[in-house]
C-alpha cells in the first residue's frame, strides 16, 4: 500500500489500543457498511491534498496564515443550502479580514464536509425524557447515533449517510466557489446583512472596498491577472477537514496512488498566482500524472486535512498508528495533559523524516494554563527541529457551564488566550501561525445568530443564551462575535 512505510497498513490501527472505541451491536453489518464505502469514489483528491501540504509549508515558513474554522460537529439536518451558504460566507469574511491585517495568503481550512463525530468524555450522559432525568448512551455525533435519546445505539448505516451527507456539502462548496461566490462583488451576500451592529458593518465594507480598490489598481498596473472578469478572489483555495475519530471510516476511504495524482484542483485561481506559475502547475500536475514508478502515497480521500483529537492522540493508540501512514497534512490537538517530551516523541512516529508541511499543531491549553504550558511545548518542537505549523485553538480549553447548567464560553476569555498565545510566540523569537476556531454563520428562521457564547461587542449575556441557543455539541462564536475576533487577531497580524 505504502511503499515509504512498510510495516504501515491502512488497517494496521486494528491491533492497537483504541480511545473512544463505539460499540457496533453487529459487527457483520459494520463491515458490510465499511465494505461499500470502499467501493466509492474519493472525495478529495491527492493533487488538492498534496496542494494543502504545500500551503500548510508556506504557513510554517510565516509566509501564510492558516484559519480553521467550522462547527464543532455538523448535522445532517443542518445540511442545507442556506447553512452551508452562510457557513463558507463567514469563512471568506472572516479570511477577508486576516488578509487585510495580515497582508499575508490565508489558507482556510473548514471543519466541514465530514466533521460529524465527537469525542466525548463519559461513555453514558444525562438526558431529559418527557420531564424525567434518564441516563442513556452518550450521543457520539450524526455518524454514530442519534441526538434523540430513542436513538442512542450506535448504527452503522449512519457512516454511509455521512459519506453522502459529506459528498453533498463539498458539491455545493464547491460548486458556489466555481461560481465566483468569494467574489469581492459578493460580501454584501455572504450574509452580513444580518450583522446588526452598524460599527462592524461599516468596518468590514471598509476593507472590502479598500480590497477591490487595491485589485483594481493591480490589475490596471499589470500586477495581477489581467481578465477583466477575474479578480484573484473569484475562485479561492478552501479546503476541508474533520477530526479523524472513526477510523473503519477513514480505512475504507485510504486510498494508494501515485505522488499527487488525481484530477482538477479544487480550484485553477490561486490568490494572487499568474498566468505562468499556473501554467507551469499544469505542467507539472500532467507529469505526475503520467508519471511511471511513482512511489505511491496513502491518501485519506475523505478531506484534505485530519487531525487526532486531545483524547486519542495516545503514542500507542489506534489514532496515532493510523495518522502515521498518510500523506496528509495533519493536525495535533495538543491540550495541557501533553508533556514537553512525549509531543517530541508523537511528531517522531507522525513525520520521522522531518517533511516541512505534514504536522500543525494545534495548542488548546486554556486561558489560564496557555502560559504555563506553550513556552515549554515550543522549546521541546524547536529543540528536536521539527518542522510544525503552531496554530492556536482558543476554544477547548475554555469552555464553562453557567449556574444555570448550559455550555458557554466567553469571548473575552477565547480572546485572552489568544492574545497570550501571539504574545508567547513571539516571545519565543517565533510567529502564531493560525487559529482554530468554532464559529457559525448559521442563523434563524427570522435572522438572527445564534447566542452560544458569552460577550463580544454584542454584549451577550448570560439570561440571553437560551434565546437562540442551536448546538448540540459545544458552543460557537456567531457571525458578530467571529467578526469581532477576526478584527482582533487581524490587528495583532499587522504589528
Ligand atoms: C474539537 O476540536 O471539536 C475537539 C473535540 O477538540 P479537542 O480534541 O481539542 O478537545
Ligand atoms: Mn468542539
């Protein structure tokens, strides 16, 4: 399958220790699923994933930044044209944003088309039945079982459903992209009609402006594609990812091909390339192509990036043997149990050759504890040479539980730890590369944004959660809030 890795199958976790392991009732019919899922075709192709690993390098040279961002699971019921619509509209915004503070290529990276299962910290949880409090299995996320407590035994059906639910999300993705959606004409559409707050309105329009204006002026001096209709933003770079939990999963979708074979991009406009580097692309994309006794990879075709969890990314573990084998870039929860040498040890087994634009680490310590455990984690990588991207998750180690029993966070608190997280870095003679975060553009039948999270310029508070609160799983920052911290970390990329 691999020929770099030989003692590496895409099945070789099956003898490892398992964190988070789902309980099937029939294993026969797991397989029988896993078996057509097989049959399939990809999702991704190597040439795009292979394109991602050259942006994840460009990323930890500082000569691009990376946004993560999405849901913290999706749904099958939230898979519908105007979600997804406004869900890639504040991606763009939100990458927008960064690109004018950071004056730096954003290489965005949602947590979509296949981010449906989640880890979850008791096995069993408890839920309300008509009025009584009843103890049932855990829900696991849309791929596993329902939310609905009728509907806890983990099914596999549901992971052919998340193929399909997965092929959908991209299609249309990528379909409003090959329409010209990221456009510059389009902001006024990537819903921020709904933001109420006329300060965030009038900043944002601001920058779209000033953008237009600075491509207009490119374009007219000869900088930047000359066809009047495309703007470097008409198609743009996106890509997708999901956390790698279910790995019978991510077996049946481990495909081997040659070194970035496969067909079209995602995309033929890159930010800013001209005519002749993407000539010079294609040239180089018919040769790999074509090529002969290319050694071949082993590539998750389910999306462009994985990454392990804080709870499976044990040395030993399943995760850890599974991760080690692809050819995609790859992320790393690192969260404040991860000790300065066992994060040396885990980058060894995932990238034993040092590959510049395989491993982001992705550091989810908490406000309070970031300062305790970043400089200790960036001495440990530098000192062992690894190539990584450092990226900051300001949302998992920051989550609290109000008096009156619902999941929140605070966004002045997610905004602490990432100031204190571009502070350490640079500190430490390095650069914040990236941001991870769990946002949603998603709004009501009337309109407006949800109310998950705390503060922000809103001012949201605690009695007012209820009001729109629309996650099944943990909190998100909504169109306003997700605006306010792209403003903040876009003034931090400027200085
Ligand atoms: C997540 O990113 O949704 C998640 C569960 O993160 P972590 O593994 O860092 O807790
Ligand atoms: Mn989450």
């Amino acid at each position: 399958m691999c020929e770099s890795k030989p003692d590496w199958t895409p099945s070789s976790w099956r003898t490892k220790p398992f964190a988070q392991a789902v309980a099937y009732p029939d294993d026969a019919k797991l397989e029988q699923v896993l078996a057509k899922i097989k049959s399939l075709p990809p999702l991704v192709t190597p040439s795009e994933i292979e394109r991602l690993r050259e942006q994840v390098a460009a990323v930890q040279r500082d000569e691009a930044f990376l946004l993560h961002a999405g849901d913290c699971a999706e749904s099958f019921d939230a898979c519908t044209h105007a979600n997804l619509t406004s869900k890639l509209g504040l991606i763009l915004s939100v990458s927008l944003i960064l690109i004018w503070g950071g004056r730096l290529p954003i290489v965005r990276v949602g947590r979509i088309a296949g981010q449906y299962a989640k880890p979850r910290s008791s096995p069993t949880e408890l839920v309300d039945v008509d009025g009584v409090k009843k103890e049932v299995p855990s829900f696991r996320g849309d791929n596993v079982n329902g939310l609905d407590p009728a509907e806890r035994t983990p099914d596999p059906e549901r992971l052919l459903a998340a193929y399909f639910h997965s092929a959908a999300t991209l299609n249309y993705l990528r379909a409003l992209l090959a329409s010209g959606f990221a456009s510059l004409d389009h902001p006024r559409t990537w819903s921020l009609a709904h933001v109420r707050s006329p300060e965030l309105r009038a900043e944002f329009s601001a920058i779209t402006a000033a953008l237009s204006d600075a491509l207009d002026f490119s374009r007219v001096i000869g900088l930047s594609p000359s066809s009047a209709s495309t703007s470097p933003l008409d198609e743009v770079d996106f890509y997708t990812s999901h956390e790698g939990l279910m790995l019978g999963y991510e077996e049946a979708l481990t495909r081997a091909f040659p070194q970035g074979a496969g067909s079209a991009k995602i995309n033929s406009h890159q930010q800013g390339g001209t005519e002749k580097q993407k000539q010079k692309e294609k040239q180089e994309q018919e040769q790999t192509d074509n090529a002969e006794g290319t050694p071949s990879h082993a590539y998750n075709t389910s999306a462009h990036f994985l990454w392990i969890g804080d709870r499976t990314r044990q040395l030993r573990g399943a995760h850890v043997e599974y991760f080690r084998g692809l050819r995609n870039p790859v992320g790393v929860k690192v969260g404040p149990s991860m000790g300065g040498a066992e994060i040396v040890e885990l980058l060894d087994i995932l990238n034993p050759d040092k590959e510049p634009g395989r491993v982001t680490l992705i550091t989810r310590y908490g406000a309070g504890k970031v300062a305790e455990h970043l400089p200790t984690h960036i001495r440990a990588v530098r000192a062992s040479g690894h190539p990584v991207a450092w990226v900051c998750d300001p949302m998992h180690g920051n989550t609290q539980t109000t008096p009156a029993g619902i999941k929140t966070r605070h966004f002045g608190t997610i905004l602490a730890e990432l100031t204190a997280s571009f502070r350490i870095h640079a500190e430490c003679g390095q650069r914040l590369q990236g941001v991870s975060l769990e946002f949603t553009g998603e709004l009501n039948e009337e309109g407006f944004s949800v109310t998950e999270c705390l503060g922000g310029s809103m001012g949201l508070r605690e009695e007012q959660l209820s009001l729109r609160y629309q996650t099944f799983c943990d909190p998100r920052l909504n169109f306003e809030q997700s605006l306010d911290l792209a403003f903040a970390v876009s003034d931090y990329l400027r200085k």
